[in-house]
C-alpha cells in the first residue's frame, strides 16, 4: 500500500518534468519578453538581470548588485548580507566557520536561499551555510522578508519567512566571443583563493561558461581570551581550510521567447573544526570533509500573448564525514557519514488578464533522503509537495500582492515510525500605497504566516529526535514608509529611505530541551519579536567621474521568550539576538583610487536563554577599509584591490567562544581578457 | 519540638565553630580539640558544555548565606573552566574536576589555587577529562573519562599511578579495602559497559572485573562496606537499577525496588542511603520521588522528603553526614539552579539559587576530628 503511494508520487514527479519540458517545442512563437518596469535611478550597468527597486516593494526587500558589491569592496557573501537591515548573521569565525542568515530573529531555518531562483536545502539542519557561496560571480544578492512582488516564482520561494536569493552573472560579451577571468587573492593566516572563469558564445544563441576556485587558508589567527588577570594570547588551532568548487553553465535561447539554463557545480573540501574555546584545554582534533553536487536546469518561456511558464529541474547531492578523536570514544576516534540527496522540480505559470495584473500559479515537488552512519538512523525519506497560487495587481499609485501557500510533507522510515504527515496552509498579503502624486513617499504594510518543517535532525537524530514534533509557525506583520527621488542640479544627487516597524512571534519553536539524561527536540518555545529596520542610501555625482555612496542602516530588535510565565526566562531576550545592530558605508568612486569604508555594529546580545551578565557577549564594532584601481594594458584590464578588515583589531565573539579574527589583509589581483 | 532541639543544637554547633573560626578556614593554623563539625558547604555547578561558565558558591548552612563565584573571586577573576563535575573537600584542601578543560584544580579551603593537575595518559598528547573523585587512606582517587582511574598523592599533589579500566568511568569508591571502578561505556550508546574495575588501591594494579547491569554510574558505599550501584541503563528498554556488590566475593544482587527507577545516591548517617527516583512520562515530562533506604533490611525505609515540598528536575543528590542535611539539586539547564536542603525529618530546611547552571554536587567542608591531612 505504502509502495504504491511512493509510486504514484514518482510519477506524478515524472510527469511534471515531462510536462514542463513540452512546452519548449509547442510554443516557439514571437513574443516580447516581459520586464516588469523598474525606475533606474542608479547607474545603470549591461545586466541581464532586473533589479527590482527596495522602495517600490510592498514589503521589504533589499538588492545589493555587482555595482554595490564592488564599490563596497566585500569579498565574500556574508561580508555583504551584513550591510543589510534586520539581518543576524550567525558566525562561528574564520574562513571555514559555519555562517548562517537570521532574519528579525525567526531563526536561520526560516530563511530560504536560493542560487537562481532555485532553493538550496539541507535537510538535516534545515540552515545554509552562506560561507559555501563564492561572491566572484555573483550579479545580485536580494533578501525579502516576508513576501516579495516577484510572484512569478518557485512555490518554494514563497514558503519561508524570508529568502536570500543570490543571483550569478550571466556572460555579457564584446565583439570576440570569449571572456577570460582570472583573479588570485591573497590573505593573512596564510589564505590562498586563486579563480579562473571562461566563457564562450557558441553561436547567436547559446553560450557557456566554467569556472573554478580554490580557497586554502591555515586560518591560525590569534585572539585573546579574558581570563581575570591574565590576558592570555592564544592562536586559534585546526582551523585551516582547503575547498576547490566548480561550475558549468550553459545558456541559450530557444524560439522566440524561451530562455534555458543548466548549471552544474561541485565542491569538494576539508576543514579543521577549532571548536569553541575551552579554557585551561586547547585540543581540538575535529575535521570535516563536504563534498556536494548538484545539476539544475531551468526553462522559461513565454505561452502566447498572456501565459508564461517557468520550470525548473534539480538534483542535489550532499556528502560529509565528521572526525574526532579522543580516548573518550571506545575506539579512539569518532567517524559520522552523513549523504543527502534532493530531486527536485518545479513548474510555474503566469496570466496577465490586463495590465497591471498578473496571476500566478506555482507547484514544487521534492524528494528528500538522508543516510547516516550512526547508530540507529531510520534513513528517513520525504517528499514535499508545495503548491502556491498567487495574484498581483501594480497600478500607478498603488500595488497589492496576495498569496496562499499549501505545503504537504510525508515521510517514511526503515526503522521506527515517521513523523506524521503534515498539511498547512500560509497566506500572505502586501500592499504598497503611494498617497501622494507630488512626492515618492509609499506607505506599505504587510502580513505572512509562515512554516518550517521540522528538519531530519529534529524527528530522528539518535535519541534527541521527536517524530511528534509539529512545525514552526512564524508570522510576519510588517508596517513601512519608503521614499526616493533625486535633487540636486541634473539630478546628481539620490536618496532612498526606507523605515519599516514590525511584529513577528514564533509558535511552537522547535528547541531542544534537555531532559535528566537525554536532550529532546520539543515544540515549546514561543518567541515575541517586535522591531524596526531603517535603511537610508544617498549617491551624489560631482565633477564628471566622482561619486559617493552612503548607506546606512540600524534595526532594533526586542525579541523575547514568552513560553512560560513562571520561568526564569520569561521575557529575556532570546539568544545571540541584539537589541541593536548596524551598518554604514560610505563609498568614494574617483579615477584614481576608489575607496570605501564600512562600519558593522552589533549590540550586547546572550548567549543563553537567560539574561545574566554571566551570558552577556559584548558588543563591537568592526571597521574595513577598502580600495581598489582598474587599468588596461593593451586590451587587457586589471584590478587591483586591497583590503585591511576589522583595522582597528578588534577582538569579539559573535557566537560564545568562537573568536572572530583580528586585523587582517586581503590582495586581489583580477585580470580580464 | 524535635526540630526546634535539632535547630537549637546546629546553632549551637554553629556558634562554637564560628567562633573560633572564619567561614571556611578553619582552625586558623592550630588544631582545636573539636569533633568533626561541617564547616560550611560549596555547591559546584556544572555549567553549560562549552561555555566555560563552571563555577561555586559557598553557602553556610547555619546562617544561610551565600556566596556566590567563589573560585572566581578566589584568584583574581580567573575563571574555573568548562563542565566542573565533581569537587571533594579532603584534609585542608579542596579538588575539583573540571572535565571538559582537563583540568584538577587544588585549592585552599577559600578556594584559592594551590595546584593545577594535567594529565596525560603515555602515547597521548590530549590531556585527560577528569571526572570523579573518592579518597581512601592519605590519597585522592579520580576517573578520567577517557578509561582510567587516577591516584593523587595528597602532599605532592601530583597523580602518581595511572590504571587503564574500562570505557568512560563514571564514578570510583572504595569498598572492603578495594577500589571500584564504574565503566558507564556512556560514549558507546547502544553498547553501553556493564562492568565494575576492582583495583589494588595501593599498588592501583586491576585485579578483576565484576559484570554489572548497563551503564553503571553511581556508586556508594554503605557503613558495613558493601558497595551500591546504580546502573543507568540503556534510556530505553534496559531500566536503570540498583545493585549491591559485596567486597568479599564481588557478588551482585540486583534488588527489586517496586515503583523505583533509581538516578542518584547518597549516603547519609548509620544504616541510611538515600535515592532519586525519575522516569518519564509519556511527554518527556520527568516524575521524581525521594527515598531513604535502608542498608540493614536492604529495603525501601520510606519518603525522603515529608512536609510536601514538591522537588522537580533533580540533577543531583548529596549529604551532609554530620549535620544530616541532604542536598537535592536541580535544573532546566538552561538557568540557574535551584538547591532543595532537606534535614532529618525530612522537612525542607533551605532552598536557594545556586548562582550558576546544573548544580552537580553539594561538598560539605569539615574542620577538627582527625588531624588534618
């Protein structure tokens, strides 16, 4: 009976692939494609990607694009996410240091990231890394809260609380068909990350592209441990990292209006795992190897005057082995496997009855496995079914989104019993209101509920899994002003601004809860968080080539436990969220040197539950300055860039004895052919 | 009326000691001719692994005040490291073991360092986890998680021999001359130990094995030198159970204790032992219940606690033999701990914050009888 049902789900799977991949030969008809129009008040750059504008949303969304990523000088991709609003970025330290994005203190396992416009998963943690993503050939990087205006979309994408979408570059070409870039960079604690990138037209229509890198980094830094009178110097031990990527791309154009894509991209890397500090002990022996795979390819096209379709195709391969060894285990060391595998599929329509409105319809179906090495693994299997229909409506002064999200999830088991399955239903609705014809002032409020399941770790890791658990539950109201326009003579000044107050809570949380001898994962927290995020950004233009850039952004967040009245924690701040944070950037382009300096800062937040001083991780500020100069020689074109991070060596943790690195150097050479 | 002469006779205790000494010091140098009397009491927490977060307060059970981080303001704000597990008051100088920092700190009786003990095992470049203390005779005696059992010798405080036992030991007890060894195996689920390491306490020479339920943890020794063992079972279809091993022959007798899941032991005056009962319902919620029992009949003697207070969450169980008080720790984990004192008459006598995470073990400190070591 069972079997049957898995069957039927695999061909209905099967057949959705079929179906999305039919199209391309049915309709190869004329038609212009869409663009949503978007106001381009910056510079404009040969981009084939739209970049949707942060002030016109009606609900929060930030675009940092490869403009923003280069004037900032960051390198990396958590580097940049942190110059966004109500963003927590989780950081274990070093090159190797598992970084994760919270956003207004939901949780990294509410925020979706997807690698173009398609979902990144772990299964077993439910959290991405961001640390895995190269920033070299990364177009955009866009974070939404809630629910964005792009509804044309996976229904995946509409599920979380919040998504970070990185979008790469798709290969812009002079008159010889060939792009070469090669970039070597070079860091302190002996980081080595050479890169090569090649790219070639083949034909009017289609193009390929490959590229590789390869990040070694002992990443032996020292940090500085308080330990009463004595301030004992220290260097962080088996922290060093060896990681080689790679990706294929190829993209064409079929017919008329159909545009495909197919990536695939491998990882293969080691890294040693400090481990937090331990005071009096500084062994640390733990390692581990990743090796992850995936082939994805996607097909949009248009079907007639006012359908359009997109459909998507994924496998997902994900291998780790954790080591650690210690006398303390019978055999003298610890080996975990751990492989998960995803496949994957998508398919969303779009109708445009009229102008201005748009409605979309959106089903996703995965398939999830997990197989582990430890003792007493079920190997659960999942499928997720999502189904999203959605509608839009953009008049002049005035843009209303509405959304319903169903997601389905049954598993099964080889051992034991699986978690229930599980049905839940998530609406969201925004609207942007612009009251005014005079000025670009918007007003814009919005609401999401949204679900994480719980993740393979939670319903079944050894002795700590519930199968009872029910998923987290986490609503979103947002309410905001944005506004934008120019001043200045010929328009040479810009200005956005963008204030939004906020109310989530969490229900159900999923925490783990210690019991006398065993932890178990339980739904019993309830989290209240009340918040507010304001973005200012300014460019102004003098003489014919110099601009500057300030951005700047603070969010205060008060999230508190509110599970249980009588607890100890009753309205604490819950941990590693500050009730203050922000970052600036100002940002000096000239045709001699261009620089820029960014400031982050995060509050005093906890590192448990309970807010004693005991708890409390300090706040700090860390400041890096950047600066970098193109130059031809004959029909090649340099870059060299430079940065000093956190300059003024500051020491801070952002997780509780994780140290983060002092002062240190980064030198990039980027030739381009 | 019987609890107003005990109160009046701790007070009475508590003035004389007082009197001739500061809180923790005793004796100031001399040697008074003063039975063994509890001189104050220091609760170790445990902390949160990996938060470096150990730590203890000092609390006199005659006034009942507190004094919270003493190692801290001991030695100049330095902190006492990660996941301290146990702490035993021998002679004029305290031992803790700080497990996850592979660290034996010797301090004074103020908590002052006197000595950091690192070991390491031959072939080994790792520092060894201490766990547990007993002492015996003029030595201290600690289990290392990592499968062997230590001696201290108390002058040079330095461990002088090093036993291989078994997998992961938890606790170590002397018994009828014999050093007894619990090998929990705890990183090893499902295959939990099953056995107790008899040692030579002199030569620290392993004699023999003696096969026990799974997962052994706790042990205790009664007044006539049988040894008790609580086995902690596998957390699933193996329950935990208590045993008793008599030195003689080594011989086990699992007993039948109805109703009774046993978790923690403690030894109280003459023929009582006490013992935490905890199971889970179906919820995950724990159930405890408290109870003395009695080493003569080798049966249930009745409710430890019997005024009604309700004790939730117990994390830890210790006594005071002298003033017979019994400590019950417990927690959430996640905040501070909470120390239940329960006196002879199974009244609740003092309950109080423990000042830190996971409250382990409550060591009372004692001055006069013996000379000190």
């Amino acid at each position: 009976m069972q079997y049957s049902f898995w069957a039927f789900f695999k061909a209905v799977a099967l057949f959705a692939v079929a179906l999305s991949m039919l199209p391309a030969t049915l309709f190869a008809q004329n038609k212009k494609r869409d663009t949503v129009v978007v106001r381009h008040l910056e510079e404009s750059r040969i981009t084939s990607v739209a970049k949707p504008s942060p002030t016109l949303q009606s609900a929060p969304v930030q675009v940092m694009d490869r403009t923003a990523i280069e004037r900032l000088g960051v390198q990396e991709l958590h580097e940049a996410v942190k110059n966004l609003a109500g963003v927590n970025i989780r950081d274990y330290g070093g090159i190797g240091g598992i970084k994760t994005v919270s956003i207004r203190s939901l949780g990294a396992q509410h925020t979706a990231v997807s690698y173009d416009g398609i979902a990144v998963f772990d299964i077993q943690s439910g959290q991405v890394d961001i640390g895995r993503f190269s920033l070299d050939n990364v177009e955009m990087i866009t974070l939404s809260i809630g629910q964005s205006d792009e509804i044309f979309k996976s229904a995946r994408m509409f599920a979380s609380a919040g998504t970070l979408n990185i979008t790469s570059s798709v290969p812009v070409f002079e008159e010889c068909g060939t792009n070469v870039i090669a970039r070597m960079k070079v860091g302190s604690f002996g980081t080595y990350n050479p890169s090569l990138l090649l790219e070639q037209r083949l034909g009017s229509r289609w193009s390929i592209g490959a590229n590789a890198d390869w990040v070694t980094s002992k990443g032996d830094y020292p940090f500085i441990i308080d330990n009463g009178r004595e301030l004992e110097h220290l260097l962080r031990k088996n922290s060093d990292v060896n990681t080689l990527r790679a990706e294929i791309n190829l993209w064409g154009s079929i017919g008329a209006s159909g545009k495909f894509s197919l990536k695939a991209s491998g990882l293969s890397g080691e890294r040693g795992l400090p481990g937090s500090v331990v005071l009096y002990n500084q062994d640390a022996f733990e390692r581990l190897w990743d090796k992850n795979g995936f082939v994805q390819a996607s097909y949009n096209t248009a079907l007639g005057e006012k359908w359009d379709l997109k459909s998507v195709l994924k496998y997902n391969y994900a291998w780790s082995k954790y080591y650690d060894e210690s006398q303390r285990y019978p055999l003298g060391f610890v080996e975990d496997l751990y492989t998960q595998q995803e496949y994957y599929c998508s398919i969303a329509t779009r109708f445009k009855p009229a102008e201005g409105v748009e409605v979309t319809f959106a089903q996703d179906l995965f398939y999830n496995t997990l197989d582990a090495s430890i003792p007493e693994c079920p190997f659960p299997e999942r499928i997720n079914s999502l189904t999203t229909l959605a509608g839009k409506y953009q008049g002049s002064s005035v843009t209303i989104v509405a959304s319903l999200t169903n997601t389905y999830i049954t598993e099964k088991v080889q051992k034991g019993d699986p978690a229930p399955d599980r049905n839940n239903l998530s609406p969201a609705l925004s609207i942007s209101w612009k009251p005014f014809k005079a000025t670009n002032l918007r007003i814009r409020a919005s609401y999401k509920m949204g679900y994480r399941a719980p993740t393979f770790n939670d319903l079944y890791y050894l002795r700590v899994g519930n199968t009872n658990l029910r998923p987290e539950r986490a609503d979103q109201y947002n309410l905001g002003l944005t506004w934008s326009d120019t001043f200045g003579k010929e328009e040479s000044g810009w200005l956005s601004a963008t204030l939004d107050g906020y109310y989530n809570s969490v229900e159900d949380k999923i925490v783990a809860r210690p019991t006398l001898f065993i932890w178990k994962m339980m739904n019993i927290g309830k989290v209240q968080i009340a918040g507010a995020d304001l973005s200012v950004t300014s460019r102004v233009r003098f003489g014919s080539d110099h601009s500057i850039t300030l951005s700047t952004n603070a969010s205060y967040q008060y999230a508190v436990d509110i599970s249980d009245p009588e607890s100890k924690t009753w309205r604490h701040q819950i941990p590693y969220t500050p009730r203050i944070s922000g970052a600036a950037n100002l940002a000096w382009n000239n045709p001699w040197v261009n620089l820029s300096y960014i400031i982050s800062f995060v509050g005093e937040k906890y590192s448990l539950p309970l807010n004693v001083e005991r708890n409390l991780i300090k706040g700090y500020a860390e400041h890096t300055i950047s600066a970098y100069r193109d130059f031809n020689l004959r029909r090649v074109s340099f870059r060299l860039q430079g940065e000093i991070i956190n300059f003024t060596n500051k020491m801070y943790d952002i997780i509780q004895y994780y140290p983060m690195p002092g002062r240190n150097f980064r030198l990039t050479l980027k030739i381009k052919i | 009326m019987k609890r107003t002469l005990l109160r009046l006779a701790i007070i009475a205790g508590a003035v004389l000691i007082m009197s001739s000494s500061s809180c923790l010091d005793p004796n100031n140098g001399k040697e008074p001719e003063i039975p063994l009397t509890t001189i104050g009491t220091y609760i170790l927490n445990n902390g949160n692994f990996g938060s470096n977060d150990a730590n203890f307060t000092a609390y006199n059970p005659y006034t009942k005040e507190l004094n919270y981080n003493i190692f801290e303001r001991s030695n100049e704000g330095r902190k006492l490291g990660d996941t301290a597990q146990d702490m035993i008051a021998f002679g004029s100088k305290i031992y803790i073991a700080v497990y996850n920092s592979g660290v034996i700190f010797v301090t004074d009786l103020e908590g002052k360092v006197i000595k950091e003990i690192k070991t390491k095992a031959t072939g080994s470049a790792a520092n060894l986890s201490p766990r547990f203390f007993t002492t015996w005779e003029n030595y201290v005696y600690v289990t290392f998680y990592e499968g062997y059992a230590g001696k201290i010798d108390t002058t040079s405080l330095t461990v002088t021999a090093l036993a291989k036992v078994g997998d992961n030991p938890e606790q170590i007890k002397i018994a009828g001359e014999k050093l007894y060894v619990a090998n929990s195996g705890g990183m090893n689920y499902p295959n939990y130990g099953k056995t107790l390491s008899v040692l030579n306490p002199v030569t620290m020479d392993v004699m023999s094995e003696v096969k026990v339920s799974d997962n052994p943890v706790y042990l205790e020794s009664d007044s006539r030198g049988n040894l008790y063992v609580i086995s902690m079972g596998n957390y699933n279809d193996v329950p935990s159970c208590l045993q008793i091993v008599n030195p003689n022959n080594d011989s086990v007798q699992k007993l039948e204790l109805e109703g009774i899941t046993p978790t923690f032991i403690a030894k109280g005056p003459g023929n009582a032992l006490y013992l935490v009962s905890s199971s889970y319902d179906a919820n995950w919620n724990l159930i405890a219940d408290y109870y003395i029992f009695d080493t003569n009949k080798k049966e249930i003697y009745g409710k430890l606690i019997k005024d009604g207070t309700r004790v939730e969450n117990p994390y830890s169980l210790s006594a005071d033999t002298l003033l017979t008080l019994i400590y019950i720790g417990t927690s959430d984990y996640v905040t501070n701990g909470q120390m239940y004192v329960i006196d002879a008459f199974g009244q609740m006598y003092h309950a109080f914050d423990t000042g830190g995470l996971n409250p382990i073990t409550a060591c009372p400190v004692t001055a006069g009888g013996q000379k000190d070591k």
